[in-house]
C-alpha cells in the first residue's frame, strides 16, 4: 500500500490470478475508485496479464515549492509520497508504473525501461478508473477538433452544458466521501 504524506489517501496495488495489474484507492479509509486494471498493449509486448510484481521501491518524499504569476495563491507548496512498481512479462519484458500519492489526489504513469532506437507502438491502454455506482460526475466537455475561432479548437474550454455528449480531462467523480 502506497500513503500519501498525511495518510488520508492509500493506493493498493495487487496482481490478479491471470497477472493483471489492478489497484484501488481509498480516502480517509472509504473507497474512492474500486479494483481497477492497468497496463498497457504495445505491437511487441503485451503489459495488461501474464505479469508478476518483480519489485516495488521503497517510496520516496518529494516536495516543490513554486509561484504561480497570475493565479489566486502565488506561493505553491507540493507534496507527495512516490513509488516506483516494476512489473516483468514472461518473456522478461518490464513495465514500471509511478505513483505519486498527494494529501489530495493520486495519479500514475507508465514507463518503460531501458532504451530503443525502435518507435514503441501502442495498441491499447487498459486503464480503467472503476467508480462507485453511487459517485457523481463532473466532466469537462471537449471540443470538436478544428472548429471554433481559426479553427483553434480544442485549445480554449468549452462552456458546461448539461447533458452535453463529450468528455475530457479534468474529470472529477464524487464519490461517499470525496471526489475523484
């Protein structure tokens, strides 16, 4: 399990009898994204099942202090707990996935170790963000590519329309206990 620094949120991360990578999150103890998979389909490798945790690193403190210009806090503090997983495929092949656990939020990413002169082509992406049934959303609509002023879109925010069909990122979900 993966705290952030003050405890609140917690990320678990197991692998699944046929070897996918799944996690959940839990804020203040009550869960906020159910068991969820990951992994990522490459033209050469496949990441979602048939992996084994080989190690998990020991998680790190990391913090940033910045100034925002023109925004309503100028002085910014960050904060994280971040941990590094490696999982390995049959064929030895090693995929890591990073998660910085905050006070207020979690997030990960995928990295692939090693280096290649060869393109890496991704077929898919099986991230999944498994939310309780109860939880609400609120979804950022997205703009049609190539449209609005000189044809600039989606490069400026759309208005929030309700029922509007669309979504982008930032999504939010209220869930018991909090968003996510």
């Amino acid at each position: 399990m993966i705290s952030s620094p003050d405890g609140s949120v917690q990320v678990t991360v197991n692998v699944t009898d046929h070897g996918s990578p799944v996690y959940t999150v839990a804020y203040h103890k009550a869960e906020v994204i159910q068991t969820s998979r990951l992994g990522l389909r490459l033209a050469d490798a496949d990441y979602t099942q048939g992996l084994a945790l080989t190690n998990a690193g020991k998680a790190q403190r990391v913090t940033d202090a910045y100034t925002l210009a023109n925004d309503k806090r100028a002085n910014c503090r960050y904060e994280t707990n971040r941990q590094e997983l490696t999982f390995a495929g049959s064929k030895g092949r090693k995929i890591n996935i990073i998660f910085p656990i905050s006070n207020d939020g979690v997030a990960f990413r995928y990295l692939l170790p090693g280096k290649s002169d060869e393109v890496q082509r991704v077929l898919s992406e099986s991230t999944i963000f498994h939310l309780p049934a109860a939880a609400r959303a609120w979804l950022h609509p997205h703009a049609v590519a190539q449209t609005g002023w000189a044809n600039t879109q989606p490069s400026y925010k759309e208005n929030y329309q309700m029922g509007r069909a669309g979504r982008f990122q930032p999504s939010f979900k209220q869930a018991e206990n909090g968003y996510c």
